[in-house]
C-alpha cells in the first residue's frame, strides 16, 4: 500500500461553492474557515474539493477556462474588506431571507463589479505589490498565457477561440504582441484576480493543514476545448489545422447513460505529449499539488485507454477504444516529483479492465468504492463492502450520484430490501447507516458527501451526468446541521478508529486558533 495512506482517516466533500454565506455564492471567506472548525471538532482530516478553475458555460467545474487558474466566484469579499480593497457598502446586501442555492447569474454580475473596485484600490496599495509581483513571476508559465486569452476573448465579445477573429483564433504572433499592448490593462486585471485567489486559498489551506486538515483535489483528465489550455497549447490536442477537435472525449453506455457520456473536450496527441517529456503534464501536477494535499485524478481509466469520438456525433454511442501512455506517464511524474510517493486517487469507475487495474496498481494508487453500487443489483459485484481491500477511499456517494435518501427512494424494491438487509437498518436512518458502513471498512480513507451528513435527498443533488444545465448550484446552511448530527459523527469517527491524532498540545492549537481565526 502506499505509505502515504497508512493512517486511517476520514473527511466530507464539499465544493466551495456550496458554503452557505451572504454572497450569491460560496467562497472562501469565514464560511470555510468555520467548516474547517468543524471538520476538526468532529475528527475528520480530510476535505475533498471538486476542481476550481473558472467555469464557463453551465457552470461546471469540470469544463473550466483554465486547468491552472482559479475561480474568481471563490474569492471572498469579506477579506477584501478587512484588506481595505473593499467598502462595506461595496459588501453584497444583507439578505432578508435565507440564499438557498447558488445563483450563478447574480454572483458573476456582483463579483465583476466588486473585484474592479477592489483593483483600483489595490494599484494605491503599496504594501501589496511586492507580493502580486512575486506571484506573477512565479505562475508566469500559465498566467500569461491566461490573461492574454481572457482580455481577448472579452474584447471579442465572450465567444469560444474558433469564433475569434482569424489572426487571434490562429494565435498570430504578431496580432498577439499587439494585443499584449492594446490590452495590457484589462490582462494586468486578470493578474490581479488571480492573485487574489490564491492568496486566499494559500491561507486557508494553510489554517486547514495546522488543524490537521488536509485537502483532496480533483484534477480532470480533460480540459475543455474553449480554454486557455487549448487555446495556448494545441499543439498538445488532436485537432485540425482550424481548431476543431479530431475527436473528443467522453465514455460508452454506463450506469449513468444509456448513449454514453459525450463530454467533447479534446483528447491529446499522446505522441507528442511523450515527444516533450510529459512537460505539460508535470506542470500541471506540480501546480496542483501546491494547492492541495492529495490529488483525485478524474476517469484515471483514460489514462490505458480512452473512448474516442469522431467530432459532430450526437451521442458517445460511435467511440472506439485506444491506447495511452498512462505507464510512461506516471513514471515520469514519479521522477519529477519524487523521492515520495505520488499522491493521487485513481478515480477508477466505469469500463475498468485488468490493464486498468495493473496501471494503478503499478504505482500503488488508492481506487474507489462507492457504496451505493453495491446494491443497485442481486449479483455481487466489488462494491460490496466484504470485497475492500486497504489501498481504496471509500465514498458513500460521489458528487454524480444521488444523495443516499435519494437513491434509497428511487431504488427498485429489492435493491430497497438488500439495501437494510446488508445493514441492519430502517429506511428513516439510511443516510446514517451507509455512512457507518462507509467508516466501518478496511479502506483506509471515507469521504462523505454533505448532503448524506445532512440526511438530504433528491433536491440536494450535486450533478447529473450528461445534463449541461441546472446542476452544481446546492448549497447548505449550518442550522440544517444539527447538535445529534454532529454527536453522531464524531461518535462513529471514534468508534471505526479515524479520529485525527491530534499532535501538540490543547493549549497550542488554541494559541494558533486565536491568531489564525477570520
């Protein structure tokens, strides 16, 4: 097993997005640090994010602008304020009700106007330009790229890179270097925002790790067509010489599709990926594992072999199967990276094949269980629970899966009856038993949706495979989190041996608690 999992442990997922607070939207202000609290008061060390890079359409974290920047939806007000970049009239409204859901609209309309505000103060701040320019000499080698592509694509109106004029969608370098003259101010403000982020997720993770928190991230194995990514680096993708997609990504009929999954982002060309030493591909962890803990890889299957599908298909039905150099990759990031372990999940649901599993294996890579495919038939499969070995995170459901309740209401009535046979258990407690279940295991790490701490059915649901609207947009409120809940966690945390170890004494966490508090 990987030494770098050898403690048992356990932790909650749950995308930022989704905090409550008094934005449109989640971020990463007092509301996560609160959650961090109460992660620690309950004994979980582990919080699993979903990818933040800046979305576009539909609002998907996992077709982001960029696979290095991050969200500007994330970044708080409430510190931009203490920071003196903002007024308190400039802080979103006081709300007479209670923001239920995620209003994506109204949260882009206010952060525009908040984050130009707080740049024009900003550029007075003497005492904040050293860092911002330590920090764009740092991330240059996807900053730059990223600014030049966000300051274009909004002087041409927000439209997708092929849609650009020729000479930008072509990435002329002479229309290029004019454009890094016409549009030096509108690129400077991107370099602003995304100082911004980071400096902001620097701190919080920060406070996590000295709680004992740690963070699990979620790397894609895709970028999305429009972005920074393909737009800057297409010699890195299969595409034509207009930038359309030779094929595209996604995966055959499953158990969320019957037609598949079609997600049409570009598949690389993997010869000229291992032409170049996997350069791009070492960055992009590198830069990812400076921003969290442990990294979940997304459909690690495509790394052995991805489902290709020729461009303009309607559905994922027409794909084929081929080959990718997951070994050769993973061995040059184990050199580049090293001398430990590398610390990746294999997210390894889907069509997984025994060349699958001798890819993850190789590299000692934990997989993952999810408990409610255990029971979705009568034959055994090796979601069942007695199946586990120690190398696996074990979930009771994923961000694309109902919630438990939901699934338990949905859910034919013998898998219904399999379902409380398997635990000993009521249908008005389901939620609680599969998360027991899920502590209860060998697997060396539990990750918990939560909206299953919460006992939430169908209306929280996170995502739903192959819809591009209406999706990520829960969030919850801590007076749904109640005083049994919290008991009972931490009760089972102890019980199935994933308490955080606490290391150092009771006075100096509260010393670091008094000075580290937002």
């Amino acid at each position: 097993m990987n030494k770098l999992w050898k403690d048992r442990r356990s932790g909650i997922l749950l995308h930022p997005t989704s905090l409550p607070g008094k934005n449109y939207v989640g971020d990463l202000g007092p509301e996560a640090y609160r959650f961090i609290d109460f992660l620690r008061a309950c004994g979980q060390s582990l919080w699993q994010i979903l990818p933040f890079g800046p979305t576009g359409y539909g609002d998907s974290p996992y077709s982001a602008f960029s696979a290095f920047a991050g969200n500007p939806l994330l970044i708080s007000p409430e510190i931009l304020f203490r920071q003196g970049l903002l007024t308190y009239d400039e802080l979103p409204p006081v709300q007479t009700t209670t923001i239920e859901k995620v209003h994506f609209g109204k949260a882009k309309e206010y952060n525009e106007k908040m984050l130009q505000k707080a740049y024009e103060r900003f550029k007075r701040k003497k005492e904040l330009q050293q860092p911002f320019e330590t920090f764009c000499a740092q991330q240059s080698r996807w900053l730059e790229n990223y600014v030049l592509y966000q300051a274009i694509k909004e002087r041409q109106g927000n439209v997708d890179w092929t849609r650009w004029e020729e000479k930008y969608a072509k990435a002329d370098p002479q229309a290029l270097e004019e454009a890094r003259v016409h549009l030096s101010e509108a690129m400077a403000f991107h370099r602003f925002v995304q100082y911004l982020f980071f400096d902001q997720w620097k701190a919080l993770k920060a406070y996590g790790n000295r709680k004992g928190v740690q963070f699990i991230g979620d790397m894609p194995i895709y970028v999305a067509w429009d972005s920074a990514d393909t737009w800057g680096n297409r010699e890195l993708f299969s595409l034509n010489e207009f930038g359309i997609p030779n094929e595209v990504g996604g995966v055959p009929p499953d158990y969320f599709s019957e037609t598949g999954q079609l997600w049409g982002n570009p598949v690389y060309d993997w010869e000229y990926q291992k032409s170049t030493g996997f350069s791009w591909w070492i960055h992009r962890f590198q830069h990812t594992l400076a921003m969290v803990d442990y990294v979940r890889v997304d459909h690690f299957r495509g790394f052995e072999a991805y489902w290709a599908v020729p461009y303009g298909e309607e559905t994922a039905i027409r794909g084929q199967w081929k080959k990718a150099p997951g070994e050769e990759l993973f061995t040059a990031l184990a050199k580049a990276l090293g001398p430990e372990p590398l610390p990746i999940i294999a997210e390894d649901l889907g069509v997984i094949t025994p060349e699958v599993i001798a890819l993850r294996d190789k590299f000692s890579f934990p997989g993952l269980k999810i408990l409610q495919f255990a029971f979705d038939s009568k034959e055994e499969n090796d979601f069942l629970p007695f199946r586990y070995a120690q190398n696996y995170v074990v979930y009771t459901g994923t961000h694309d899966n109902d919630t438990n309740m939901g699934w338990f209401e949905k859910a034919s009535p013998e898998d219904q009856e399999y379902s409380l046979r398997y635990m000993n258990s009521n249908h008005a407690q389901i939620s609680w038993d599969f998360i027991r279940l899920a502590l209860s295991t060998v697997a060396h790490s539990a990750i918990i949706p939560m909206q299953d701490i919460l006992s939430l059915g169908s209306e929280a649901r996170m995502n739903y495979p192959g819809t591009a609207e209406g999706n990520w947009s829960w969030r919850f409120q801590w007076h749904q989190l109640t005083e049994d809940a919290l008991l009972e966690l931490g009760m089972l945390t102890k019980l199935y041996g994933r308490w955080y170890k606490e290391e150092g004494s009771d006075q100096a966490v509260r010393q670091e608690e008094d000075s580290d508090r937002h």
